[in-house]
C-alpha cells in the first residue's frame, strides 16, 4: 500500500443501505454516460463543495488523474524555434555524454552519470531557453538549484556557449591532475566559485535550501535591504530525492510563508540509484497528494503532445483508468522495450484501449512520449509555474532515465551507474543526435570520441546566444560583489569587556547581551539574521523580541495573549529574527541561505544560529558541509555546551564532542570561550574577518560554544592578550606562590574550575600552577599541523615554529589539560605541547545529575586536576611520590558526593 493507492472513500463495508447506494451511482453513470466526463465532474465538484457546507467531513480528493495538469486547450503557444532548440540540445547532450564518458576511459576511471542528465535535458533547456533570467537581468536573476548528477549537462550547456572550453570538459572530475582545466563532479561552488552558487549533491539538502533560498529573498524583499521580489528559485531535484526526510520536512513551512517565488522540477524517471522508485505504486500520484496536502500548486507533466488525440478520443475513460491504474514498474519496463510490447501490455489491458491505437504502426505507439520530454507541454508548466501567485509550486515531470541513449540505457535498471558507451552505441546516439562525427572519428580511438562545436557562427548557437542575451547572462553563474558595509567600533563591543560586576551570568548571556548591542548598532544592526529553533526563551533572547521581532510575512494577526507584557511575543513582516520552529535542519537551511545572501543577492547579513550544542553539528552536520562548499559566512552558536555544564537534561542534551566534529569541516573556525570578554574579542574578529573585506579567506563560519552555568563575568584584564585569544591560547594567571612549577591549560566553562585547582595546587600542596586559557584547541591543531608541513615540505628553509609550542615555549612544569568535553578536544594539540602533557575530559555518555557530582563522575573537577597535576610532578621526579594517593583519600576523590566543582542547577 503506498500513498496514493489509499482510498479516502473506501466506506463501503459499513454502506447501511447498499440499495440505495447502488442507485446513486447509477445516476452518475447514466449522467456520464449522457453527458459525458466534463460534465460527470462538474456535479461531482458541485457535490464536494456542498458536502463541506453540510459539514459531512469527506475528505479531500488527494489526486487527480494520471494526466496533465494542464489541459490542451490551456496551453500556451510555445514562442521559440523548437526545432532549433532541439538541434543544439542534441550537441549538449552528446557533450555531456562524451564528458563522462572520457572521464571512464581506462586509467582514468573517475566516472560520472549519463542518464540523469538524458533524462532531463528538455527540462533544463526550456529553462534556459526562455525562464530562467542570469544575473543582468533587471530581477537581479533567478537562483537555480541544478540536480548535482546532472552537472555534465551544464558544462555541456557552457561548452557551446563559449564559456567552458574543450580542455575543462576533457579535465572532468581531474580537478588537480588537468589544472587549470579541471572541473568539479558535481555543483561545489567552493571548487568552481565564479560557476556555480548551489551544493545540491547530497539528496535532501537541494529542496530545504531552496525553500529557505526563497524565503530569504522575501526576508530581503520585506526587511527594505534589497527588492529582490522578482527573482525567482528553481530546484531541479530527482523523484528518488524525494524519499530524504530533508526533501519533503519543509514544505508546509514554503506553503505558510506563501513562498510563490519557488517553484519545484522533480524529474520523474520512475528510477532511483538501484531502480524503480515506486515500482508497485506511482511516484507522481504520491507526490501530487503529498504536495498538494502541503498546500502546493501541483502540475504534473506526465504525456508529450503524441497522446493529446488519443485523450480528446477516450469518451469513455478507458485510457484514463489504464492510466491509472498502471503501476511505475510497469511504465519503466514498456520504455525498455518496443512498441509491440506497449501495443500489447498496456493498450491491450482492454480491448477499447487496444482499438484506440489500431491505427498506429508499432513505431508510433514507441514514439508516444512522455511530457518531461515535449518542450511544449514542459513550456506550459513553467509558464504556469512561473506565473503562479500565493502559493509555492512543483512541477511532475514525467521522463524515461537514460532517454535518446539506446536500448541499453533506457529505463534499465543499471542506468544511473553506467558511464560509458560501446562503440555501437556510440554511432547510434550519434545517429539520434544527428552529431557529424564519422563512424571513422569513433573508431579511432572509442574511449576519446570528439566533442561537437559547430562554431560561434552557427545559426544554432547564435539563436542559444541570443536567448541567453534576452533572459540577462548565462546560468549558472555565481558573482560576488556586494554592498559595502561599515563594521561597528571597538566600543560596540564593550559591553563583555566590562564583566559582570557582582552579577553571576552565563556566557550565553554575556553573548546575548553583545548580541543586543549588535542589533542595535547602526552600520550592521539590521544586517544581524538571528534565527532561532524555538530556543530563545532558553537563552535570553526573548529579549529581543519587542524590538527586533520575529519576521513572519503575514504580521501578527491574533490578539497576543502577552500583548501587555515587557517581553511580548511579537511577528511582524518586518521582523528581523527568523524563527523556524523546532527545525534544526531548516535553521541550517535558513543559515546556508542568510550566509550566502553576500553572493547570491549581493547584500551582506550575518547570521547568528544559536541552538542546543548538541543539536548542531551530530544532527546537521551535513548540512553544514554543505555550507561550507557554498561558502557560507555567519556565526554558529553552540549553548548549552559540554557534557556535565547542562547537566540536568541528561544522555541525550550533554554534549563532549561538537567541538571535535566542528574541528572537522574545514571551513569552521571553532572556538569554547571561558568569559564574555573574550567572546567580544572573537565575535568582533569574525565580523572583521567574513565581512571586513581583507581577510584573504573570509568564507568561514565561526562556532562558539556558549555554556549556562552562570559566574561571575570578571573585567577584560589589563593588557589583555587578544593575539593569544583569537590563535587559540593566552596567559591568564600566574602563580602566587614559588614552588614546583606546573602549567594548567583550560577552555570553556573549565576554565573557572582550573583556577580553583590553581589555588588548591597552592594552598594545599605548595604547588605554583599557571594557568592559560585554551580558547581554540581546533586552531591551534591546524597552526601547528601548517607548520608540520611547511616543514615538511622545506627541509632547507628555517623551520616553523607552531604557535602554541613558542607560547608555551618557556613554560616550566608539566602541562596538564581540562575540558568540559571529550578528551580528544584537548588532545588535539598534543604534538605540540613542549612538554608531559595529561589531559582530563569527558568521554562517555552524560547523564543527569548535578553539575558537581557529574564533573566528579568524569574526573574533570577541580580536585580531579589537582590530583593529575601532582601525578604528573610525580612523574617527573619533582614531587614526593606519596603525595597523589594523599591527595585522592583527602579530596575522597572516589565519591562523587564529595565533588564542589560548579553551582547548583544545570537545566536549560
Ligand atoms: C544523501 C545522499 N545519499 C545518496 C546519494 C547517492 N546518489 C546519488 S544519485 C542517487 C540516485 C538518485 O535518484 P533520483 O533522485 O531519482 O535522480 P535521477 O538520477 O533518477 O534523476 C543516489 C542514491 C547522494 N548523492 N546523497
Ligand atoms: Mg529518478
């Protein structure tokens, strides 16, 4: 049972008066039969709309028939050359063939996808022919999400019009061996920046950013920063894709902010990866009732012009039926065999069907197409599509996989995964494509056929160029000039240098506080996107919203029930805070969409996404890959960070690791800062960095953790080390006594406890600890990892010293590091530490309890580092070997009662 085989009306059993059932249908039947099928749906829709006014509770009628949406009378005139347009899509298709194909030969092998892009090249090219407007156009352009796989097809596209040349198709997925030529798998816009603008590649992330594109563009549009209301988001996506979580999770959210601006293309091939999406079912019929229960404009494309007769014929809803009743495996195995099979599979299910196509020679019953292939019918859609107002739309087009490749290719089963042709095929696709290549040209060498240009001057190509010229520059493209803006003074960020007097609050209200005074400064104020899951209440930020409000295109049209209150909840078109409910996924979405909108709208906003720690990068870490390939710029906000600081929440909120996982998309630039002031330091450098316009790579996206224990913020010290701070360590205290000497490294919320443990170290045992505050582990690792290879590299040149080895160059002692996360975070600097160096952290699952006795659980109190420091003098001969076991039994390091590390309370 799928989707759409579900029968909203399927009451029959408990039918308590058969007889009079019978009649009423009869009535219909002789009504239809009279009158005929117009005029049978007519009463029916009649029917409907009084049976909701009757309030009988019918549901709604998910699907419509296995036909197009819209119907021949409705189309519009197609207003290009089509047989033009389909000569030079014949050479692109043939370059994107040969492009893969190429890149298959024997001691290259690096592959790529043929029939995806076969499949829907008439869907792209009526795009990009007459809809999709390149960014001169007076919109500012549209923003197109191409299908990843299908990327040959693009480059094929830039091949003819003279922006890619021969040796970039040659260097296909070569990207350093064929450099300068070298052109990426799939759209990476970090690998081809002036290309392309959207990472689609892995399934799922296409639709949500698209959707999120769209809003953004409304956000702009009604924020006054820019009118980009014309512009309009395409996504081309696979009817495979739509089986991701990620691809359907968002859709109602595009339907509520009414997001016309965006319009779907699935390509339904009916095949996926393995094969058939829905074999027994029918992909386009769930879609339809899927999308359209999300509230979209559904119009399916499901015939080519072939079947338009053969529909005005059917008087008796025979074809219709057949139609709908046969199921996508079927469908997918008639195009993989001839017309004789489809006369006697699916026209001969019933003898009035099998007479409808008596007429027809077995070639013409082959030659009856389906829509996705038929520029006319697929012209219809996007027009409608592109037309349509209030509400987002999809657009089912129907297709064959592998289509115009040969009986080899189409509809199989293995099509996705094939990448080369035989020689056979090879002539009979060049046959199909009408290419003037000689059968000699191919058998010369079969693994390097030709590519086709007929030259600038053909009328072809001039006609393609002039298209492109009318509709405002080529697609893809991805520019990056922007607005200029002013970044705020030093002072804006004073309010952390300060501290917090007497007044004990987290870091995450030392940052929400920053946070407030950003938003209000004003050369960047209306710039800062914050965008918030349903957290803000947990971190302070409700504060926010009398002032800045929650951006919703449709105000606020209830009466608030907070409405006299200070912190009202408050929407507004204006809004300035995007609020995307409990959705991490579309949070990030909404992020990648905020952070890009210096590209792809030319204006600069700074996203600010704060969200549970442990709901970042384990839940969305693809999507923040994503963002790193689009080159995304913003700030990360990881609160409730560390696996014993939140520790009330439990096993599931404690979060040791994010800090490793962040460490791991190279473009995050992570750091766990200990105190407000240097928070101010770090954001203020990340503003300066994505946005100032010098930084020689500003496309990193800053993560912060942000904890919730609260303490007493101290002052910025005097001669602060904001070098050290923003590379990853900086002095923070010095011993007050002489002793054995020992150096104690810290981030985060352990940084509070490392002092503790400094003044026990002295008091109790007479040992003279200083302590440094680690506020990037990750960046230090990479400094000194640059180092290594530089190194590496240069034997002969002076070697490289890492920074955190100079800094701590002159350090007496053993080091010893805490965290509040696993251990790994700290150990990431360990081949550069000048020294013995032990590490606390915490490894396992949390677990709810107080913050003292979980920290004592996981040895990460201050008495656990007090305990490992003295080890550690131990091992090096420099403290009396009985000592440590003293100090266990005195602390009663064992008993996690016994532990004073941290303030009560560790809810969210
Ligand atoms: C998240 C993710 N999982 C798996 C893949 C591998 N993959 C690439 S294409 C493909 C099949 C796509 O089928 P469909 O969406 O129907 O596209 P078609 O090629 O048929 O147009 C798969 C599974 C991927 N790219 N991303
Ligand atoms: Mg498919």
């Amino acid at each position: 049972m799928t989707v759409n085989d579900q029968d909203p009306y399927s009451v029959t059993n408990t039918d308590k008066d058969p007889e009079e059932t019978a009649e009423w249908n009869e009535s219909l039947d002789s009504l239809v039969a009279a009158q005929g099928h117009e005029r049978g749906r007519e009463i029916m829709l009649s029917l409907l709309k009084r049976s909701k006014d009757l309030h009988l509770g019918v549901p709604m009628v998910p699907t419509t028939d296995y036909i197009n949406t819209i119907a021949k009378e409705d189309e519009p005139d197609f207003p290009g050359n089509e047989e033009l347009e389909r000569r030079y899509r014949a050479w692109i298709r043939w370059n994107a063939a040969i492009t893969v194909h190429r890149a298959q030969r024997p001691g290259i092998g690096v592959g790529g996808h043929i029939a995806t892009y076969a499949s829907s090249a008439a869907l792209y090219e009526v795009g990009h022919n007459h809809f999709f407007r390149g960014a001169d156009h007076e919109s500012g352009g549209d923003q197109i999400f191409y299908q990843g796989h299908a990327s040959p097809g693009m480059y094929a596209r830039a091949f003819l019009e003279g922006r890619m040349s021969e040796d970039q198709l040659k260097g296909f997925r070569q990207e350093k061996s064929q450099a300068p030529n070298g052109i990426s798998s799939y759209p990476h816009p970090r690998l081809m920046p002036e290309f392309w603008q959207f990472p689609t590649v892995s399934m799922g992330l296409g639709p949500i950013n698209a959707i999120y594109q769209a809003q953004n563009n409304k956000y702009l549009t009604n924020r006054g920063i820019r009118d980009v209301s014309e512009k309009q988001v395409w996504a081309f996506l696979g009817d495979g894709e739509m089986d991701e979580v990620e691809s359907r999770g968002a859709l109602q959210w595009a339907t509520n902010e009414k997001l016309d601006n965006l319009n779907f293309v699935i390509n339904c091939n009916l095949q996926r990866l393995d094969g058939p999406v829905r074999g027994n079912g029918k992909i386009i019929q769930e879609l339809e009732s899927f999308f359209r229960g999300a509230g979209w404009n559904v119009i399916k494309v499901i015939w080519g012009r072939e079947w338009d007769d053969l529909l005005a014929n059917d008087h008796e809803g025979a074809l219709r039926d057949l139609m709908n009743r046969t199921p996508d495996g079927d469908y997918q195995t008639y195009k993989a065999e001839s017309g004789a099979y489809v006369r006697e599979n699916f026209f001969g299910r019933d003898p009035r069907t099998l007479k409808m196509v008596e007429h027809l020679s077995d070639d013409q019953v082959w030659n009856l197409k389906r829509g996705g292939h038929d520029y006319r019918k697929v012209y219809a859609a996007f027009k409608a599509a592109s037309e349509h107002k209030g509400q987002p739309t999809v657009i089912l087009a129907k297709t064959v996989k592998g289509y115009g490749l040969g009986p080899s290719f189409e509809g199989r089963n293995a099509t996705h995964q094939m990448k080369k042709l035989t020689l056979d095929n090879l002539k009979k696709f060049r046959d199909e494509m009408h290419i003037p290549i000689t059968d000699a040209a191919l058998e010369a060498d079969p693994y390097q056929p030709p590519f086709y240009h007929p030259g600038e001057d053909d009328e072809a190509i001039q006609y393609m160029q002039e298209r492109r010229r009318e509709l405002g520059g080529y697609v893809p493209e991805r520019r990056t000039k922007h607005t200029h803006i002013d970044l705020p003074e030093a002072k804006t960020y004073d309010i952390v240098k300060k501290g917090s007097g007497k007044q004990e609050i987290a870091t995450t209200m030392a940052f929400a506080r920053l946070l407030k005074d950003l938003l209000r400064d004003k050369s960047i104020g209306n710039r800062i996107v914050p965008i918030i899951p349903d957290e803000a209440r947990t971190f302070g930020m409700d504060a926010y919203f009398p002032t800045a409000k929650i951006y919703n295109p449709a105000g606020q049209q209830y009466t608030s029930v907070d409405r006299e209150q200070l912190l009202a909840y408050k929407e507004s078109p204006q809004g300035q805070i995007v609020h995307v409910g409990i959705n991490e996924a579309g949070a990030f979405a909404a992020f990648t969409a905020v952070g890009t909108s210096y590209a792809t709208n030319g204006e600069p906003l700074i996203p600010v996404y704060v969200f549970y720690s442990m709901f970042g990068f384990q839940r969305t870490g693809d999507a923040m890959w994503a963002a790193g390939d689009q080159m995304a710029r913003g700030f990360i906000m990881g609160a409730t960070a560390g696996r014993t600081t939140l520790t009330g929440e439990g096993l599931q909120h404690a979060d040791g690791h994010s800090l490793l996982l962040a460490s791991t998309n190279p473009a995050v630039v992570s750091y766990d800062a200990a105190y407000g002031y240097e928070l101010g330091h770090i954001v203020r450098a990340g503003i300066e960095r994505m946005y100032g316009g010098k930084h020689e790579d500003p496309n990193v996206m800053y993560y912060l953790t942000l904890y919730n224990e609260p303490l007493v913020q101290p002052a910025e010290p005097e001669n602060f080390d904001v070098e050290g701070a923003l590379k990853g360590i900086y002095h923070l205290s010095a011993p007050t006594i002489t002793g054995p000497k020992a150096q104690l490294l810290a981030s985060g919320v352990a940084v509070p406890w490392t002092l503790e443990a400094q003044r026990l170290l002295a008091s109790d045992w007479g040992v003279a600890a200083d302590v440094w505050s680690v506020t990037s582990w990750t960046e230090l690792r990479r400094d000194g990892l640059a180092a290594e290879e530089y190194n590496f590299l240069n034997p002969n040149e002076e070697a490289r010293v890492p920074y955190v080895t100079a800094k701590l160059a002159d350090a007496k002692g053993p080091f010893v590091a805490l965290t509040d996360f696993m251990h790994a975070v700290p150990d990431q600097i360990r081949a550069f530490v000048p020294g013995d160096f032990a590490t606390l952290g915490a490894d396992d699952f949390g677990f709810s309890d107080t913050r003292a006795a979980a920290r004592r659980f996981f040895k990460i109190d201050s008495h656990s580092l007090v305990v490992r420091t003295l080890e550690s003098l131990v091992k090096r001969g420099e403290m009396d070997p009985a000592v440590p076991a003293q100090a266990i039994e005195k602390y009663s390091l064992h008993d996690v009662n016994e532990g004073t590390t941290g303030s009560a309370g560790g809810e969210s």
